[in-house]
C-alpha cells in the first residue's frame, strides 16, 4: 500500500461508515479494484482507519459526551447485544463476511427496503428526544445485530432501529454514531490485537500510513455526518435505496465478470 492508495481508502471510510450503505462492502470493494485487498496491513488498515471515523463524532458531538454518566449507560445498553451475538457467532459471521455474493444481495435487498421505508415510518408521529431511554436503546442494539451480515450496513440497521422505537430521523441517526463508538472502538482494538497476537508489527512506513489514514478519515467523516444529517432530515431514505441497488448489482457484475473480490 502506498500513500495515494491509504488516502482513497480513507475518503471511502470517512465517506461511507456512517452512511447507510455499507462501509465494508465499499471498502473491500475499493481495495480489490486497487489490487491490494489480499495484503495483510490492508485488512488491518480498513479496521484501524476507524479511529479516525470514531473521533469524528466525538469532536462533533462532545456536549453530548459530557453530559451525563446516564448518556453512556445507555450507550453501553445498547452495546451489549452486538458483543455479546458477535463473541457468541465470531466464526459464522467471519464465513458470511467471505461471500461477495451475500454482500451484493443484501446491499439490494436494503436498498430496496429503504425505497418504502420513509412511507414506514411517520415523521410526525416520532418523539422528539436526544437520546433514547434504556429500552429503546437494548432494541436499538439488537437491530445493530443485524448489520454483523455483510452488506446490511452497521447505520443502516442502527437508524431503522432507532425509527421503530418512533426517534426522529435525526435522532435515530445521531444515535447511531454515538452507537458506532463502543461498536467501532471494540472492533479496532480487536483487530489490532489479533494483528499483534500473531507475531506481526508495523514497519515505520506503516505506522505513518495508518495516521494519516485516520487524519482523513476524521475530516472526511465529519463532513459526511453533517451533510447526511442535513440530507436524511430533509429527503428520508430514497436515494441511498437507489444508489445500495446499484452499488449491489455492481459488485454482481464485477463477480460474473471473474472479478476475485477478497471479502
């Protein structure tokens, strides 16, 4: 991986992880296209750069940070079920994250989905809070289950969630990132452990590529997190179901093609 390939692959994190449109099928599907995507720092790149992503919300919303211990209870809430399915079903999950197919077919299937999902969900009957009660929070956390099938998207599963509990769409997204850093921070760590854990270090070039990957990661994420919110609030859900039906044939094509996508 040089420098050129770090930055792109950052765009496409800072870009696509809190959009609901799936950040690891654009990531693994970007790093192919590259041909770096079979490389071991890859793998641990794409996780690594999170950070950057992680810290983006928290900049953004550090009122919210600091507003109560109650605030991260409920963050911890919510967490417990994705830890507690992913420890329980690490290694089914690690065979569906191997089939290209299972990504193409859920990013159509979503984006389909998200073609009604405005006429599902009634703005005006949604109850204007910041941040949801300790139920509303576990439920949220169980929809965030769903996102460990590739392709579903960890926002996309979150903020549908946060709908169904009648949050706002501004609500329910903006939970979903405060979600997104346990969920994210613990992925992170994991990746860097089993990296470590298997004899593997980083070369000074290395060690640079990963901080400037989530240098932009985080100014990238946080343009993306303030135009989607502008964006959502304003057009629902519509256009991100058009565009996860074509981003899902594509990578259909790409695999008739002969195209070896390293999922």
């Amino acid at each position: 991986m040089n420098l050129l390939d770090a930055i792109i692959l950052a765009i496409v994190e800072g870009i696509t992880e809190f959009l609901p449109i799936s950040s690891t099928g654009h990531m693994i599907a970007t790093s192919t296209l590259m041909g770096i995507a079979h490389h071991e720092f890859t793998k641990l790149f794409t996780v690594a750069i999170q950070f950057g992503a992680i810290l983006s919300v928290v900049v953004l919303y550090w009122r919210r940070f600091l507003q109560s211990v109650d605030f991260y209870l409920k963050l911890f809430v919510g967490f417990i079920p994705a830890a507690i399915f992913g420890f329980l079903f690490s290694d089914a999950i690690d065979q569906l994250l191997e089939n290209a197919y299972v990504v193409a077919i859920m990013l159509i299937a979503g984006g389909i989905f998200f073609l009604y999902v405005d006429n599902l969900f009634d703005e005006k009957k949604a109850i204007d809070m910041s941040v949801p009660d300790y139920k509303k929070s576990f439920v949220i956390g169980l929809f965030q289950c769903i996102a460990m099938i590739p392709g579903v998207s960890r926002s996309a599963a979150t903020i549908i969630g946060g709908l169904s509990q009648r949050l706002t769409r501004k609500a329910a997204a903006e939970f979903s990132f405060f979600l997104a850093v346990p969920t994210m921070l613990a992925a992170t760590a994991k990746k860097l452990f089993d990296y470590y854990h298997n004899g593997i270090t980083l070369t000074p070039t290395e060690v640079k590529l990963l901080c400037i990957g989530n240098i932009v990661a985080f100014i990238v994420a946080m343009i993306a997190i303030k135009t989607f919110i502008t964006f959502l609030t304003r057009h629902g859900f519509k256009l991100f179901g058009y565009y996860r039906i074509v981003a899902g044939i594509g990578i259909l094509i790409m695999l008739l093609l002969g195209v070896q996508l390293n999922f």
